[in-house]
C-alpha cells in the first residue's frame, strides 16, 4: 500500500482540470472497508466529514472512476483523491529562512539541517521548510522525480544533520544514482534505550508500513517479508551509559524511519521517540530520582536522538569522492552529558 508522503504525484491523471492529491493500492487480502473509513486510516488529519464531503463532490476515485462513502473497499482497489487545485507541496512559497550550508559549488550544496526543520512541504506543514528556504537562495534547482526541488534525499523533521543537495540536472542525476546504488556514506549517531550488548551487528528486515498505526513503519518477516522492502543498517556501539548507549548507525538502505524501526526491532528504541514509544521511561529502576532524571533529559531533548553525522558522496562532476561531518548538536551533547554524571555516580 502506497503512503502519500512518498508516492510521486501525477496530475496528468484524469481530467485536466483536477489533480490528483493522494493515491493509494489496498493491499491484495483488503478486507471489504467503506472508502471514507478507509482513507481515515491513510491520511493524516483527516476527519471522516471531510472525507465524505469529498466523495459527494465526486472527488474520490476508485479504478479510475466516482464513488460515494459507502462504496467498499477490496483487494488491489486503486483509490485517488482528486481536486481542482493542486497538491500543496507544488504551491512553493520561498521563504528567507536562514541555512547552515557546509559547502558550496556549481553543482551541489550540502546543508546542516536543524532538528524541528520538514524537508519539504506536505500535508500539515505548507511552509518553514528546507524546500522553502531553497527556493528562496537558490534559482532554478532542478526537479526530482516528486518535483521537488534540489532534493535528492530526506530526514525527518526532528533528526538534525546533513543532507545533499543539487544544483544541476547533472548533479541529480547522479547523485540520484548513487542514493540508488547505495554507493553513498551516511553514519547516524543515535542514543537508545538499554544497554546494547553486541559492540557491532548488522541488522536486517524489510520494512513496510505497519498494519494498525499507519504513521509507523515496521519489521516484516517470513512470510510476511513481501510486505516490506528491503533493509540493511550496520552498527557499532560508540559509548555506554547504563540505560542507555549511543551508537553509531550506518546505512545500506534509505526506508523511511528505518534506524527508528530496526533498533526498536533489536529492542532498543531511540531515546524520546514519541512515534516508536521511545517518549516512555523504558530501562531503568522505579526511584522517582531516577523518573525526574529522565524528563529532565526529555526536557532538554524533546525530539528523537537521531543525528546525521556523516555524509559522503562521489561529487558529480570532478568525480572525487566527498566527505562532511556535522558535529552532535547542543541539545543532544546536553542530554549525553546529563547521562554520563548519570552513569558515573549512580550506575555502578
């Protein structure tokens, strides 16, 4: 099943006058769903009102044709929602929003993202975006396939670090290549919760939406391994602190979430992950101490400690292999060091 925030929008679909806003293939065992029920579960924000507001407009499409709410649901049903003005994401807006660019040339710009920074406009979030702030330094930033510009790939809104961005059709081209090849280097430093045992492992599991909360993803295996995509991410334990360790995660592959959704699958949720339950005291003893301490450390860090660090890539036009570090941020390094007082006088 397709999630809009990463499906490419056509608007060539249909009429001319409408455009296409989410697209969504039910899964081949769908069991009958009505349509406004279904889409509840899809996209986010959304109220079965409005829903079904849209499906008596005639702005619901199921295999390419009108139906009402109550229209059910099936295995491999296309479903589309379609409107007469564009997606969002293409009203671009620029923005003077300041950037923290960590090189420059004609062909790529590599910027430090700030944790609290959406990449790119999407539903919920029209403007303040990475995308918003390109638009405004930057003229004539090539499309991707999404039609967005520069952009060659993402992290989330609350995960801070590097990113690669292109100037040229060139550039994207290849850099678009590489991300594909899996020829790129990216290193992610994490703290999870609970004591990582292995100094090193490899982890693997497709990863595809989950089944109940559909703005998780999660591991599938055996037989269920087709509902996922593949998924490889290498780790190495950097510093242990009791309750906590901080790791270092490489990745073979680019899913959505996926260090958040392979170390929660190894057991060790990344620290103050609201999404995956990391926002939940989950190692440690039950002294109230210990319960202040922790929110305490949320205060200081209130997102996901997910931070990327390490990004290189071989540069698209003089073919030399690039490499850039971004420091951890303050309120990481804050809430680091709060754990290591924490280790050293307490955990014995």
């Amino acid at each position: 099943m397709t999630n809009f925030s990463e499906e490419e929008i056509d608007d060539t679909d249909g009429s001319d006058d409408l455009y296409e806003h989410y697209r969504f293939k039910a899964d081949k065992g769908q069991r009958a769903l009505r349509v406004d029920k279904y889409l509840m579960n899809l996209i986010e924000k959304a109220t079965r009102n409005k829903i079904q507001k849209a499906a008596t407009a005639g702005n619901i499409y199921v295999n390419g044709l009108p139906v009402k709410s109550n229209y059910k649901v099936k295995g491999n049903d296309v479903v589309t929602v379609l409107f007469e003005h564009p997606p969002y994401e293409f009203l671009l807006v620029p923005e003077n929003i300041p950037l923290d660019i960590v090189y420059e040339d004609n062909a790529v710009l590599v910027v430090n993202k700030p944790a609290g920074m959406v990449v790119h406009p999407g539903h919920g979030n029209y403007s303040g975006t990475l995308i918003n702030a390109l638009t405004y330094h930057f003229e004539n930033l090539p499309n991707n396939s999404s039609n967005r510009p520069g952009l060659v790939h993402r992290i989330d809104k609350d995960t801070s670090g590097l990113l690669v961005i292109a100037k040229t059709e060139e550039a994207m081209t290849h850099l678009a290549k590489q991300f594909f090849d899996k020829s790129t280097e990216r290193e992610y430093v994490a703290l999870v919760w609970g004591n990582v045992e292995e100094a090193e492992g490899t982890i693997e599991g497709n990863i595809g939406r989950h089944p109940k909360n559909r703005l998780q993803n999660t591991v599938y295996e055996n037989d269920e391994e087709e509902k996922g995509k593949p998924a490889v991410t290498h780790y190495k334990v950097l510093e242990r602190l009791g309750y906590v360790t901080l790791v270092s995660c490489k990745l073979e592959t680019g899913r959505t979430h996926q260090i958040r959704v392979h170390m929660k699958y190894i057991g060790h949720t990344l620290f103050n992950d609201e999404r995956y339950g990391g926002e939940k005291i989950l190692k440690g003893t039950t002294f109230s101490k210990y319960k202040q301490f922790v929110e305490n450390c949320f205060k200081v860090l209130p997102r996901q400690a997910l931070h990327a660090r390490t990004l290189g890539f071989v540069h698209p036009t003089t073919g030399a292999f690039m490499r850039f570090e971004s420091p951890i941020p303050e309120d990481m390094e804050a809430c680091l060091n709060k754990w290591r007082n924490y280790s050293q006088h307490v955990i014995e």
